[in-house]
C-alpha cells in the first residue's frame, strides 16, 4: 500500500490551529528556530531491512501478521515511514537475509520512495544452507584459515552488493569470541580478526568506509573479540583511514559512560557509525529513548558538540541506524516512535547554550553546567520537530496517522496474517 499526499493533509488539517499556537510559544522561547528546522529536516535515520517483522527472543515470537515478505516489501515498509515522518530517507541492508534479486528494480523502488542506501551489514554469526565451514567457533578470528577465508569472502560479497545499490560503507559485527575460560588465546584471536578485517579493507572502493562494531558480550559469554571500544579502535588505527568505530547502544556493560565514549571517538576522528536502540539491562533492542531519554540526549549532546568543533555535517558525516527488535509492539510503529525520540533528543542538543556551558566549565560551576543542559532537555521541542515533518510533507501526528488509516490490517489483507519478515 501507498500513503497518498490528500491522506496526509486532511490528518494535518484539523490539528494546524493547535499545532501553529506551540511552535509560536516555543519561537518567542527560542527565537529564530529557522536554523533549528532546516537542521531537523536534513536529519535521517536508517531503518534496518531486519526490523520491520516482529522480532522475537529464544523463548519464543509472535508475528504481528501483514510482515514483509521479501526486500520489496521491507522497502515499501520503510516508504511508509518515510512518508509519515520524512525522516527515515535510508534503509540498511543485511546480507544474506536480503540478497537482492533484481538490483536495478529494487534501487528504482527504493528512489520511489525516496530512500538511499545506507550501510551494508554482513553476517557471519550464523551458518546458510549449503555452506561449507561452519561459524560455530567464529568466523574471521577462527583457527581454521578455510573458514576465515570464507567469512572474509562473504564481506566482500556483500561490498559488491553494495556497490550496485549506492552505498558506501560496510558494517562489520562479530559473534566471534569464547565462552569459557581457556578456550581461546586472546591474542591469536585478535590477530586472526585483524588480518581477515585487513583482507575486507582491501576491497573497499576509496570513497567507502567499513564500521568495526562491538558489543560486550552475547551470544559468546566469556570474551568477545571486538568486546568495547578500546578494541574497536585498535582495529580501526591498524586498518586505516576507511575503518571506523561503531557505536550500539545496547552494546555496552550497564552504566558504561556512552556520551564519553562518543566524545572521545570524536576527537579521534574515529566514531563512524552509531545504532540507537534502548536497553535496562543488557542488548535489549527496545526502542529509542524508551528506557533512558536523558542518557540519549547527553550522547546527541557530545555528537552535536563534536561534529561541531570538528565542522563537521551533522546529517552527512556519520551513519546514524536503528538496530532495534520490535516483540510486543507493531514494528512500525515502534521505529516511528525510535525515530521520533531521536529527532527529539538531536534538537534537544541543538539548543543547549554552548558559550555559556563553556563559561560554566571553566569557572567550574558545576550547578549552572547542570541547569544549563537540564534546560535543554526540559524543553518540549515536540513542535519543532513536527514542523520540520510538517513542511517535508509528513504527518503532523504519524502514529496517529498509522493507526486511523488502519495501515496494519491493510498490510494483513495484503500479504496475510501468517508471513514472518527475515531478520532476528
Ligand atoms: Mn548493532
């Protein structure tokens, strides 16, 4: 199904008086907010082709009906996100999960709806039918070079795929690590990954970027191979210029200081790529600013201040992905919410006072550092960035939209109830 212009309108329509009366409060607040907007409206989020099913967790999965059941139709899903809130303009692709079968037709699509292509994700952390190594005990770290091998020609595979869409970078996330004590030698592990990443890189076009991302722990128990950012990085330094940091949020041990993390990788000129998501203990894959908005606001606000310093583009210099698992809600929905809170928490750093937090600092004035941030997050900034989505074409209220259209249950009348979208 198609969201057509007249059914945006005449959601838009009733709720115009309403909407105009806040955003004119809020310009009195602020003052010229032009600025703010056109930052907003520049501003996508790549949704990730494995998100739009119903996710599940090993325990079980609940198909919400109506999922998508190939690439065309993941793409079509996303075409409805963009065209509610015009801010999810990319879409991230998985491989083998989406192998497209007709690329100049799935790219023409894609156009359709206006969508890019953004990162390009391989995976060698579960085996295909018919393949010939297994990944078991890893995949670019493993101790038989058969399977390295395979696993490093997989990547490339996948660079090639995406060559043909228009990306430009690949992500690289390994399962690989051990789950007990002794099983493997940290170093040989370490190197093994490092000469096959080596192998990826050289098959990088020179206008693309490879994102090295870590995560703490899961599916291996004991070590991971690429475990925080410290070891991300080391990858990075050693491949060169293209390579690059990935941050997940849901990727940390609790409390990890993210906002730090991100403000050094910064400096470094090393932060690539980031996945939202939102967790209370562990990879929970919930939605953006669900669990911990505050947290999600003091990272945009190192982003902000860091792309900033380093004149840097806010919409074009990093990837910015969701990675997210939808088991209770609508996947559509949830993404229209992920992406919401993030456009939310973006502006929210926008309109901190940078000079006056610098002052703040320097004088070591620690309250006003405090009630200077605060301030930011404490302002509702719902109806800028509705503003944004509204001159862009979209929905003033897309949640609203999706559920008075009844755009799920047209999509079960579509594709049917029972259909289960390939992803996690
Ligand atoms: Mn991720």
């Amino acid at each position: 199904m198609q969201l057509e212009k007249y059914q945006i309108q005449s959601h838009n329509e009733p709720q115009l008086s309403a909407h105009y009366r806040k955003l004119a409060y809020l310009e009195e607040e602020l003052g010229d907010t032009e600025q703010l907007i056109e930052k907003l409206t520049a501003f996508q989020i790549a949704i990730p082709s494995w998100a739009l099913g119903t996710g599940g967790t090993r325990f079980g999965r609940f198909s919400a009906g109506g999922e998508p059941r190939n690439l065309e139709e993941k793409i079509n899903d996303i075409g409805l996100l963009h065209a509610l809130n015009r801010s999810s303009g990319a879409i991230s692709l998985h491989i083998p999960w989406d192998i497209p079968q007709d690329t100049l037709a799935v790219k023409e699509l894609a156009a359709s709806h206006g969508l890019r292509f953004d990162a390009m994700n391989s995976n060698t952390f579960q085996d295909q039918q018919n393949q010939e190594f297994s990944y078991k005990f890893g995949s670019l770290q493993h101790e038989d070079p058969k399977v390295r091998k395979q696993a490093v020609e997989h990547n490339i595979e996948v660079i090639r795929q995406g060559i043909e869409l228009g990306s430009k970078s690949l992500t690289v996330w390994l399962a690989d690590g051990s789950c007990f004590p002794g099983q493997l030698n940290f170093r040989k592990a370490f190197q093994h990954t490092l000469d096959s990443l080596k192998e990826i890189y050289a098959a990088l076009p020179d206008d693309w970027k490879i994102f090295i991302e870590y995560k703490a722990f899961e599916p291996n128990f004991y070590s991971t191979t690429v475990g925080d950012w410290g070891q991300s990085l080391l990858f990075a330094n050693k491949l060169g210029p293209k390579a690059y940091t990935l941050v997940d949020l849901g990727h940390h041990l609790p409390n990890a200081n993210i906002e730090q993390i991100v403000s050094l990788l910064l400096m470094e000129e090393k932060l690539g790529g980031f996945h939202f998501n939102d967790s209370k203990y562990g990879d929970d894959d919930l939605t953006a600013g669900s669990i911990k908005p505050y947290q999600l606001f003091l990272i945009f606000n190192e982003l902000v201040e860091g792309m900033d310093t380093r004149g840097m583009d806010h919409a074009e210099d990093l990837g910015w992905m969701i990675d997210a698992s939808h088991n209770v809600k609508d996947p559509l929905e949830d993404l229209l919410q992920s992406v919401e809170a993030i456009m939310l928490a973006y502006a929210q750093a926008l309109i901190v006072d940078r000079a006056a937090l610098q002052t703040a600092q320097i004088e070591n004035d620690v309250v006003r550092c405090q009630e200077i941030l605060q301030n930011a997050f404490r302002t509702d900034l719902r109806p800028l960035v509705a503003e944004a989505r509204l001159r862009s074409g979209g929905a003033l209220a897309p949640v609203e939209l999706f559920r008075s259209l009844q755009i799920r249950s047209q999509l079960i009348q579509e594709r049917g109830l029972f259909t289960m979208a390939t992803g996690l």
